[in-house]
C-alpha cells in the first residue's frame, strides 16, 4: 500500500507530489502532466497573471518559472505575458525534476478501504493508498448555464473544450461571457476571420490595469502593494494570508469566493478586442432552440428595454467553472455521501485541506470556498502544498498499523463497483 496517491498532474498536483516527494513519502502521481494547459486551451492564449505569480512549488523554491524561461533564453518578464505553451512546457519540465515517474493514465474510480483507499485506473489496474490527494483542476466543474445545457453540443461547447478554434474559420459564433476566457477566445476568433460577438450579463465590460513597475517608491508601493492576485491591501490579503481567510465567517468566505475578482479581461487584450468584435452588454439568453444551420437565442436586454433575438451557428459558454461535490463522479456514491458540504455544495476541508473523511484531501479550485480567491490561481499552489503536506503526514501517523484511525469498508468498493466506474 502507497502511502500517498495524487490524482491531477496540473499546476497543484505536481506542486504536492514535489512537496511530498521532498519528505520521502514516494507518492503515487496518476494524469498527463499539465493536461488542461495542454489540450484545452487554444493556440495563442496567454497567462493572465504575472510569470513571477506563476509558479510552480518545490520545497527548495528552485524550480521556478524565470528558471525555466531563462534556459530557453526567453526572460519572464513582469509586465509581459507569458504563452500558454511555454507555461505548459515549464510544467512538464518541473515534473521531470521534481516529481517521481507520474503515471499518464486516469483514474476513474476511488472508494474507501480497510486503511485507506483503492483507486482504479482506466485500464483496471487497482492501486491502494493510505491518503489520496484530489488536485483534479477545472474541467470536471465545467459549467454551462441551464437555457443551454439542452442543445447538442454541435450547437454549444465550453471555452475549456477547444484546443483549436479553426473549425470555426468562416463561421458565426456568439460567445457568452464577460471575463478572460470569453474576451480571449472572441480575440482568437476574430484574428482568424470569424464573425463573433459577446454576450455579457454585465452593464459594461471590465479590464484590469496596466501593472505597476515592480520597483516604485515605497509610499506607492505601502498604497498598494504587489501581490499574486494583483495589486492592493485586499489582493494581498487573499493571496499570501490564506490561512488567516479560512478563520472569515462562512458566510463572508463564501460571499468573497463568489465575488472577489470577478469577470475582467487582461490590459494586454484590451486593444484585441474593442473595435474588433461585437459587444453586447446587459444581455442574458433566455432560452435557445435549434434552426437549420445553427441556434436562436432569445435575449433580455434588461432594464425595460425591449427582447431580441439573433440566430448563430455556434455558442461558446465561456462561463466559467462551479466546484462541488456532486461534480466529483471518480469517488464512489458512498465515499462522496460522506463528505460535508458547504451550503454552495463544495466540499468542507480542515486546516490542511482534509476533508470530513480522513485521509482524503483536496486541492485547487474545489478549495476556494476555504481559502479564498488564490485557489483558482496557480499562486495558491505554494501554500497549498505545503499546508496540505502537513495534513497528509499528521494523517499517517495516525493511520498506520497500530494507529487509532479506523476506516470502514465502503460498500460500493465492497460489493464490486469500481472496475466499471465512471470516467
């Protein structure tokens, strides 16, 4: 039996498996390396945060993207964006160095065990653990608002589901959304000769500024300082006192984690977008149905003014993601009925990212109810990994042979589910 399985080789898995790796546990790494950056991001998207807010975690603090970026001769510079396949190519180059062998092939199945887990690969390989970590990224909360989930996905897609937008050269699409990816893709879109607008619920769209220069004068710098989620006390806050955010009433995590830093779309593609695609703010899709050669969306413009309508051929939900537990389909019914939720459905962690069942933790987005804005970023993954480790040892000790923790046999792993469980 392992002592430690992490499931997700993105930014927060690898950076755990490189903390874990670093105290002797030998984790088990299961995923392809930076896989969402890989495959479902298109060609010429960019980083929105800063190179220096982006790195990955090793406990030495060597592997750090500059590292990477000064090897290619290519210098990581604040101020200027870094490609998204360089970012994905630094990650397999910080699992190379960091992390033991990690295993490309997918979970599929977890259940609880008699001192631990079982996991289930795609292949059916079955793989015991005393402590799993989840650090399954974003693509398993996928979210796409109810009018549209109907359509077939001909019709509609995500922004998450696209590594190439070049099937939609010569064509229609409406991309709805106000935040990054939707500004982003509509950008792409446009550049390639597509005839695209946005829909944004919002009154107006919303850009971020122009980061100031790292060194500035001191009073400047005390007004409002740099952090990984961008500049200001507040931003400091959520970025670099995340253990102080998980002490905020729940009600005010929750209300922060649905708020802070909210759709806004990078300085750098400001120019990209005004002038060069069609924007139409105030406006919500009330319902879509099917038309020969595409989808019409009935619109509310708000505010009295009067509904509209416009057929497209395609629609690109770039709304985001919604984290709960119901949306974690690899654990057994039975192990997911165990964990307590928040009232918005994530998942409740402790202070070292355990959930309700011992043994069992989270990281990245799923956390962000906990800890703050910082975990839909990669700068959380520093202080996730290294907090989430002391979990997982402080676990250990109590699990192994001759310890006072008691795991019962999930029924569903007992009765012989798992082999065929979902993707």
């Amino acid at each position: 039996m392992h002592d430690l399985l992490v499931v997700g080789a993105g930014p927060y898995g690898l950076s755990v498996a490189a903390h874990a790796a670093a105290a002797g546990l030998g984790p088990r790494v299961f995923g392809r390396p930076m896989a969402s950056w890989r495959d479902h991001m298109p060609r010429g998207m960019f980083l929105k945060s800063e190179p220096w807010a982006s790195d990955l975690s090793d406990p030495a603090g060597r592997l750090r993207l500059e590292t990477y970026c000064a090897e290619l001769g290519t210098p990581a510079r604040h101020g200027t964006p870094i490609p998204v396949e360089t970012f994905a190519a630094y990650g397999q180059w910080f699992a190379r160095h960091a992390v033991p062998e990690v295993d490309e092939r997918t979970i599929t199945w977890i259940a609880a065990r008699p001192g631990g887990f079982e996991a289930v690969t795609d292949d059916g390989e079955r793989v015991a653990a005393r402590a799993v970590v989840l650090a399954v990224g974003v693509l398993p909360f996928v979210e796409i608002p109810p009018v549209l989930r109907p359509l077939d996905p001909a019709l509609v897609s995500h922004s998450s589901h696209h590594a190439d937008l070049d099937r939609f050269r010569g064509r229609d699409v409406t991309v709805v959304g106000g935040g990054q990816a939707a500004l982003e893709t509509a950008a792409l879109l446009a550049e390639q000769g597509t005839r695209v607008r946005v829909l944004a619920r919002a009154d107006r769209l919303r850009w971020n500024d122009v980061p100031p220069p790292l060194d500035r004068p001191r009073t400047r710098a005390l007004r409002a300082p740099h952090s990984g989620l961008g500049c200001g006390w507040r931003n400091w806050f959520y970025a670099e006192r995340q253990g102080l955010y998980r002490r905020l009433p729940g009600t005010t995590r929750s209300r922060i984690a649905a708020t802070a830093l909210g759709p806004a779309g990078a300085w750098w593609i400001r120019d990209r977008v005004e002038g060069a695609v069609e924007v139409l703010t105030s406006h919500r899709v009330t319902a879509a149905r099917p038309v020969p050669g595409g989808v019409r969306l009935e619109l509310d413009a708000g505010a009295g003014r009067p509904s509209r309508s416009l057929e497209t051929e395609h629609v690109i939900a770039a709304t985001g993601f919604r984290a709960t537990r119901d949306r974690l389909a690899l654990l057994s019914p039975g192990l997911r009925a165990d964990l307590a939720t928040t009232p918005d459905g994530a998942p409740v962690v402790d202070h070292a990212f355990e959930t309700t069942y011992p043994g069992l933790f989270l990281a990245g987005l799923i956390t962000a109810p906990a800890f703050g804005p910082s975990m839909r970023f990669v700068h959380g993954a520093t202080f996730t990994a290294r907090t989430l480790l002391r979990g997982v040892l402080r676990h250990l000790r109590g699990s192994r042979p001759g310890g006072a923790v008691h795991v019962p046999v999930d029924r569903d792993l007992r009765e012989g589910v798992g082999v065929a469980g979902p993707a």
